[in-house]
C-alpha cells in the first residue's frame, strides 16, 4: 500500500477499522494516528509571519517614555495617553489588545534592535537577505528550506508548509519540495469521473531531459500527493475564534496541524507589501497592526482549542523598520533595524536584546542593529525546533536567547 | 480547399519532430540570425508564441513560409498592418466633483465637515448622520473604479486574443510588470487606462520616451507617492524605484544619489489626468548626482540614469529574461546592450535581434518558459482560435487565481515570473482553469455583478429587509476569545455609518458600471476535427498534442490519451463518432490543457 494511499483512506475515514491499524508497520501506524487528530510525539512547529513592506517598529511597540521619539516624530508619533501600556517606557499602537493581552500573559517575546551591518533600504534586497539569512551576499536556498534540509535530509513529503500565492525564497530547499497551496478550497484537481484514471497516473520522468518540463513534472507530483490532505483538513476545520478582518491564513495552518500534518515549518505572510506606510500612515497602519494583533491572539486561542498550543511557536519579522524622523507626507520612509516578536504558550514572554538608541542614529537617521537577525533564527532553529548545529544551516555561529519554557 | 489545407498542416505537423530536439545545441549565445535554410514550422510556432500569445496552425503556417527576417519584422514593425480594435467604451462613472480624490475615509470625512462639502457632496443640512451622503459617494467611487477596471481589463484581453499586433500586446504586457502599478493604490481606472495607453503607444518605440512618459503620468505619480516629494522635505520612494526597478537595478547608486534625484522631482505633481510642475515645491538648487553636479531636473536625472552604461544592460537583459529565458549570460547581455545603445534606446531592433537570433531558437530557449497566467489564458483562447476572451469563465477572476491579475501586480516589482508562476496549488488550478472553459460553469455568477464581501450581503440584506441602519450594520460574530479589536472598533461615529457606506456605493457602482458580456467560448473541436480531416482517434490526440502543446507529454502518456478517447468515443473511427464526439473531445482537450507540459511555451 502506497503511504498517498493510506493518507487518502485515512482521511476519508474508511477502511481503516482496529485490525486495519494493528497489522500495519509502525511508521504508518503513526501517521493513522496522526490524521485521527493525535499528535505523534509532538513535534514542535514553526509558524514564520512576515509582514511585507517594512513595518514601523517604533509606532508598533511605542517607546512613549523616551521624549526622543516625539522629538522625532512631532506629527506621527502617538501619544502616550493612547498607547497600551505594557511598562513605564512601551507601549503598544491602540489597537494591539491581542498583543497586549499576549504580552502580559508572558506568552509574547519581544526581540528589540533586529538587522544586520550595511543594511539595504529596498524591500526586495534586504527582503531576499531575511529569505536567505545571509545579508550583502544572498543564497540559492531560503533559511526555512535550508532548515528543512538539516532536519529532515529524508525531506519526507509536507515537511514545510508555505501558504500564498506564490513560493517565497524562504522556503526554498534543495531537498524538500515545499508545499504551496493559497485557498484550500481550490487546492483540487477538479476533474470529471472518466478523467481520474489518467489524473491518478504517475509518469516515469527518467528520459526528461528538458528541466522547466522536470520542474513541472515534480510539482505535479507535489500536488497530486497534497491536495486532497489538505482540502479535507479545510473542509473538516471549524473555529469559534474570531480572527477579525484579516486572519493572515493563520487558521489554515490550525487546520493542517489539527489535521496531524507532519508540517513542522509553516510560512504566512501579511502580504502585498502592506507595511509600506510612506505616506499618511497614522490610520493605515494602525489598521494594518489591529488585524496582525487580532490574528495572532486568536491563532494561540485556537491552538489551545484543539490541544496544540505546546507545540507551537510563531516568529514574526518585517525585512526592516522605518526611518527614525517621521517624513513631511505624515508616514516614514525605508529604515533599519526593528523589532521581531516569538509568540507561543512555550515562549517566555519579555524584553529581548538591546533597545537601540533613538539618539545616536546613522549617517541616514536610521536605527543601528543591537541584535542580528540571524540570532532569532539560530533561537528558533536550536531552541525550539531542537536542531544544535545552527551554523551549518545559517553559515556562522549566532548567540541565541533562552527564550522557550 | 481551406480542408485539403488544413489536412496538409496536420499531416505536416504528426511525425514527432518537436521543437525541442530540434536545432543544434551550439546556437546557444549565438546572436548570428537564424538561416532561411533553418527556418521550419516548429520555429515559427516558437516565434509566433513568445513574440506573441501563439496561434492557430494557419497562422503559424503563414509564418512558415516567410523568411525568418520577413516573419520576425512583420512581427516587430507591425504598424503598417491594419488592426481593427475599438476604443475602450467608458461607462461614465466619474465626476469633476471627485478630483482630487482624498487618500482615506477619515480624510473625506474631515474634509467635509471642515468645509461643508466634500466630492461634490454637500453636508445634509440636519437629520441623522449628515455626513453619510459624503462617505457613500466616497465608497462609490472606490468600487466604481474597481469595476471600471476589470473592464479595462476585459478591453486589454480583448486586445491580446484579437489582434493583428500580438508584439505590441506582449510588450505592453512586459512594460505593465515592469512600471508595475496597481489600481489598488492609485484607485482611479481612468489612470490605469492612461498607464496602458503609453505601453501601447511606446511599448516598441522609445525607452526614454516611454520612461520620461512613464514619470509624467499621474498612475505612476500617484502610486509612488510623488505627490508628496516636495522642496525642503524629499520623499524618496519615487526616485529609489525609478533606479532600482526601472532602469539601473539596486546596487549601481548610493543612498546619496537617491536623495538628490528625489531631490530633482520635487513638485512633480499632478492635477486630474495632467502632469503638473508646482515651482515653488520644486527643488532647482544644484544636486550632485552619480558623479555629475547641475541644477537637474528630473528629465535630466533620467538622462543621466540612461546615460550609464549598467541601464542599457539592465533593460536589455530584463526584455531577454521575459522574451526567451531566465539566465542570460554576461556576455550576451552586453552584447545586447551593445544593440540597445547603438539604437539610441530604440526598442524596435533589439527585439529584431533577440527574436532573429540562433539563441532564441537554440533547444535551451525553446519550449523551456513557463507561461504567465495572462500569457495561457490568452494563448488557450488563440490557439482555440477565439476572436475574443470568453466572459465565462471570468478573465479577471481566473488569472488573479493563477497569480497574474491585470492592474495588480503583487508590488512595484512586478511579478516575479520564471518557476514563481508554479506552485502545487496553482498547477492544479491551471487545469481548473482549462476546465471552466471548455465546461462552463452552469453556476456561475459575474464577479463584477455579485458582491463577494460577505459584510455588504449582510448588510443588505438587512436593509432590505427594513431593519435600523445601527441594527442592520452591526457585527455578528463573536465569540470565544470575544469580538477581535478590529470589529469592534469597526465604526461607530453618528455623522455617518461606514457598513452602510460601503454597502451604498457599492449599490450605486452596480447602477452606473456597465456589465462585462458574458458569453462562453465558442469552441467547436468536433469541427476542428472535421476540417482538420483526421480519420482515428489516433491522429486525433497528434493534432491537438500539436496544435496547444509546444513541448509534448511523454510517450506513455500520450498513448493513455488515445486510450481514453477510444473509450469516450466507442470506437478509433472519428467519422462513425462525428455526431457526438464533442464532449469526449472537450475532455481530451482538458486533459491535455492540466498536463504539466501545457504550461510550457
């Protein structure tokens, strides 16, 4: 029996009785296990949020108890009086309750100073470095693919889930074929009943020599062993938990891990470039921050809902922060370092790294990185994932925080 | 006598001498034309679809029997073919009251209680929500623009499946990924339409032209926030996209350089659809930049940028990657610099060179692109041999599916194109596509005149249903862990009620929006099977393997095909099933439309 197979017979719930389970090999057991709903030894997972644009840290986490900052930002900057007090010195912009509630449950780690020396200033450079993890240099291979790589060099199928439009670099592997899949609903072969046979072939691709043809031919395959998983677990997923207006796919990755996908990396994107508030960004990106709050609070309540929440943790990064000094068109223009956060029920809430100074700033009034980004990566990858050797993957050894419970 | 020659095309084209095989490897870089004696129906099939969306086997025949030159300049210097494509028909949605269009509600409803008035909206004089008028007039014309661009957009389609001019189609396509603007930012079709007008008067012609053009039109001002670059405080989005996207790339300026070009455009504005030059927000002090210092404008910044040896290299190479294949050596994208340069930035020959060329025909570049979406959508319907792009399935709605929406491009980068066109998900839905054409929906509801957002539909129905404003635009979910902060805060100031807005100017967009047609495509392939003069079933899977595949599915898999088709038909004969074969063809042919290898170009 072919493990497709099994997956398909699992998930439609037939054929599988007691003494179906008990005369089968370990291996498969477990995954019948899995798709029942029960996590097989739990393994931790990895959620990565990105918020595409280059969000403005500094009207995210507010710094209110620093008058540099309204120095800075005389028209943009928000006052302290609006703020959600976390301390005596942050708060966050008014629509962060999610955020707040998060933080001061101790469930939400905030990581101050994020980047990397002589960073670029254009999303799709310094965007295609956080991809990578290798800043002025770049790489074939995304972070979260080169992850993938080290931990499952057998690269078995799902091990990483990106769920958008299109791939993102970060995901990319040299072993592993990602799966990608936008709507779950459609995430189908809508074929007609005389078409399944051919539909259900495999095709020896030995003699291609043609490689966008064997690219395609490999996807097919991809596609053909992932999607009636993956459309099953949408269909089955039912959430009393209000995501609010945008719920950045997060309920779609409950659903999978509800469904015992054997995912252990998820990517998910705030995506089109939201973040990038040049201009009159005082409402927009108030909005922007409410729905990324909103979603990321109740993605932890539907973990706990469906009994994953130890096993989940979420990153969350923006390719850089915003120019210190607010610009005259009331937004801010391409800057530098800014925060990351980790939320998880297993991440120890609080302060991360040094808060950069609002002070002394760049040649180009820009934030000066306290903290590499890579250290955050080499955080999850070690300290959650579990995997020690980080250098191998991120090419160099990065002081990680003790951020996990 | 249009049978017998159809016949000869078919029986031309079966024996398995694709594409793919053929030409020898050494073409590779090699700029050298292509020779007469090499000239062949596969390369004009290759031809015809990179420098345009493909054809029917006549059309490619016609090629055929050109010489490379003639079939490669009848493409490239296609003005003197006659093209009759009509105008965009506006519905007429917009009014002077709207302009200028404020950036968000908040400031609409600021506006109007400052001044009494906003888009051409006075205040209500008394009565509940004196302000809603205003906001619903506001949430009009946001929609209104919407729909009026999936019209400009079904225009544009229009254009590509039915004309003469496929290069001049392919290139405003290219130009569209590369000033990449999306309706959603700038929220005026009548910009978009402006925007694609220039592709197509320019697309082939000037760069310079097209570039100086390109920073004069209000999509592109209003999308790169040029309006608000002022003197005294430069605001750099503009001027760091010109460079980094739009002619040099990143990494051949500094940050410095990007300040003074910002610098340079200051008051670059816009009024309406005109380009204006406020003086005294521009900035005439001397800018020192990429090493020459002058009291610059911003034509003359373009001129410096084009002036750089890295910009001609930089836009030849891109128009390679998006004609013929993704990795262009550095020496052949010198050489094609070399081209540009020679021409004055003229377009026009070094598109004559790239598609005469031994390279283009070399087995590395041919059958080796993966097509966009909007590139199979309107190559499917050519090849069908459509005159024009078929309202069901919806256009819009099926390529935004597949990752290419007309008007908007993921962000001022474009799409990425290559292999990103592919994921799992999305080669499925490429065959889901194939699909819905050939077996139209019988379910199926325009897009532009349902609503999507479930939030309207509520709301109006509970309007309709004659519930309170308050009432009817009250939130329902909730729940555990409570309401999220968003749908509590969503809106509840008395001058106006923003649910109700939106679901008003919605309603008034659907009045004044004229409705895109909505016809199935009109395909026929018992017919086309019929004039092809093909005898079994055999012959059949060959033809259309041939006439909508430029890379064939492997060999097993084609003897599956006609398997399945002798199955469907109850015998090899197709005259015995020409009464009813159409629907087994129709699936043969959605067969054939989700194989991996359709998606090759």
């Amino acid at each position: 029996m072919k493990r497709r197979d099994l997956l398909k017979t699992g998930l439609y719930g037939i054929g599988i009785g007691a003494t179906g389970l008990a005369r089968m090999p370990a291996l498969f057991a477990q995954t019948a296990q899995a798709l029942a709903g029960r996590p097989a030894g739990s393994p931790r997972i990895l959620v990565v949020l990105e918020l595409s644009g280059g969000n403005d840290g500094l009207n995210t986490l507010v710094p209110y108890g620093d008058d540099a900052y309204y120095r800075q930002r005389p028209r943009i900057g928000i006052r302290a009086s609006n703020v959600r007090k976390i301390d005596d010195h942050f708060g966050f912009s008014s629509g962060m309750a999610g955020f707040e509630r998060l933080y001061k449950d101790g469930k939400l780690a905030v990581v101050h100073g994020c980047g990397y020396a002589n960073p670029s200033l254009s999303h799709f450079t310094s965007m295609a470095y956080w991809h990578t993890a290798a800043p002025n240099r770049g790489d074939e291979f995304g972070w979260a693919g080169r992850t993938a790589d080290a931990i499952a060099p057998k690269a078995p199928p799902n091990f990483l889930v990106n769920i958008d439009s299109r791939q993102s670099l970060a995901v990319r592997s040299r072993l592993h074929t990602p799966l990608v899949f936008d709507d779950p609903r459609k995430f189908a072969r809508e074929g007609f009943y005389q078409e399944r046979g051919i539909f259900a072939q495999d095709v020896d691709t030995g003699s291609v020599s043609n490689p966008s043809q064997r690219f395609l031919l490999d996807v097919a395959r991809s596609a053909k062993s992932a999607s009636a998983t993956v459309k099953e677990a949408w269909a089955k997923y039912k959430s009393p938990v209000d995501y609010g207006i945008n719920s950045l796919d997060l309920p779609k990755v409950v659903s999978l891990i509800d469904a015992g996908m054997p995912t252990r990396l998820y990517y998910v994107a705030y995506r089109n470039n939201a973040f990038d508030t040049h201009v009159f960004q005082g409402d927009l990106h108030q909005r922007l921050l409410t729905y990324t709050s909103d979603a990321v609070a109740a993605f932890l309540v539907d973990l706990e809902r469906i009994g994953r929440a130890d096993d989940v943790a979420l990153m969350i990064f923006s390719e850089f922060g915003r120019r210190v000094p607010e610009n005259t068109s009331l937004g801010t223009d391409h800057g530098t370092a800014n925060l990351m956060f980790a939320a998880g029920k297993k991440v120890k809430g609080g302060h991360y790294g040094q808060v950069p100074s609002l002070t002394r700033l760049d040649e180009g009034d820009n934030l000066i990185h306290t903290t590499d980004f890579r250290q955050v990566y080499a955080t999850m990858i070690s300290g959650w994932l579990g995997f020690k050797d980080t250098a191998s993957i991120l090419n160099g050894s990065f002081q990680t925080f003790e951020m996990f419970s | 006598m249009l049978r017998l020659l159809n016949l000869a095309v078919a029986l031309a084209l079966v024996p398995a001498a694709f594409a793919q095989t053929a030409g020898p490897g050494a073409w590779q870089n090699d700029l050298t034309p292509i020779a007469r004696s090499d000239w062949n129906y596969d390369f004009a099939a290759h031809l015809l679809e990179r420098a345009g969306f493909g054809g029917t086997p006549e059309q490619i025949q016609a090629l055929a029997r050109l010489t490379p030159a003639e079939a490669v300049r009848q493409l490239v210097y296609f003005q003197k073919i006659e093209n009759n494509l009509p105008a965009f028909d506006h519905s007429g949605v917009h009014d002077p009251g709207l302009e200028p269009f404020p950036e968000s509600r908040p400031a609409v409803t600021k506006l109007a209680k400052e001044k009494g008035e906003a888009l051409g909206i006075k205040v209500k004089a008394g009565g509940d929500r004196p302000l809603q008028p205003v906001v619903n007039k506001f949430f009009y014309w946001l929609r209104a623009s919407v729909l009026e661009t999936q019209r400009v957009s079904y225009w544009w389609a229009n254009r590509m499946v039915g004309t003469q001019h496929p290069l001049e189609e392919k290139m405003a396509l290219f130009w569209h990924g590369h000033f990449a603007v999306n309706e959603n930012k700038v929220r005026d079709y009548r910009k978009m339409l402006g925007q694609l007008e220039l592709f197509h008067k320019h697309g082939t012609g000037n760069f310079r032209e097209l570039m100086i053009a390109e920073a004069k039109s209000p999509a592109m001002l209003s999308f790169l926030d040029a309006g608000v670059n002022v003197k005294g405080a430069p605001n750099e989005n503009f001027a760091r996209e010109i460079m980094e996207l739009f002619t040099m790339g990143v990494g051949n300026y500094t940050e410095k350089d990007i300040r003074e070009a910002a610098r340079a455009f200051t008051g670059w504005n816009y009024v309406d659809l005109k380009f204006v030059v406020n003086e005294e927000q521009h900035d005439d002090g001397p800018k020192t930049f990429l090493g020459k210092t002058g009291n610059f404008d911003g034509v003359q910044i373009i001129d410096i940028i084009l002036q750089q040896p890295v910009t001609a290299r930089y836009i030849a190479g891109k128009i390679y990657r998006y004609f013929v294949r993704q990795d262009p050596s550095p020496e052949l994208q010198e050489k094609l610099a070399g081209v540009l340069r020679s021409a004055n930035y003229n377009l026009s020959p070094l598109l004559e060179a790239i598609f005469l060329s031994r390279d283009f025909y070399s087995p590395t570049s041919v059958g080796t692109q993966i097509k966009s979406p909007v590139q199979l959508a309107v190559s499917t319907f050519r090849k069908m041999g459509l005159k024009t792009a078929p309202g069901v399935p919806d256009f819009n709605v099926a390529t935004g599916t597949l990752g290419q929406r007309l008007f908007s491009p993921p962000t001022v980068a474009g799409w990425s194109g290559g292999r990103s066109w592919i994921t799992p998900g999305l080669l499925l839905e490429r065959g889901n596509f194939a699909r819905d054409i050939l077996f139209p929906d019988i379910n199926f509801i325009p897009p532009d005149r349902a609503n999507p957002s479930a939030d309207v539909r509520i709301v109006a129905d509970k309007i309709r249903a004659g519930l309170d404003i308050s009432t009817a635009t009250m939130p329902e979910r909730g729940s555990e862990g409570g309401l999220a902060e968003s749908n509590m805060l969503a809106d509840r100031d008395e001058d106006f009620n923003t649910r109700y807005g939106s679901f008003r100017g919605w309603q008034m967009a659907l009045e004044r929006v004229k409705p895109i047609p909505r016809h199935t495509a009109d395909v026929d392939l018992s017919r086309m099977v019929t004039d092809a003069g093909l005898k079994n079933t055999t012959e059949v899977v060959d033809y259309f393997i041939r006439r909508f595949m430029r890379v064939p599915p492997v060999n097993e898999k084609r003897q599956e095909l006609v398997k399945f088709l002798n199955g469907e038909i109850g015998t090899t004969d197709v005259a015995a099933a020409k009464t009813y074969m159409e629907d087994a063809l129709r699936l043969l042919l959605h067969l054939i439309m989700s194989e991996p290898e359709y998606q090759l170009s």
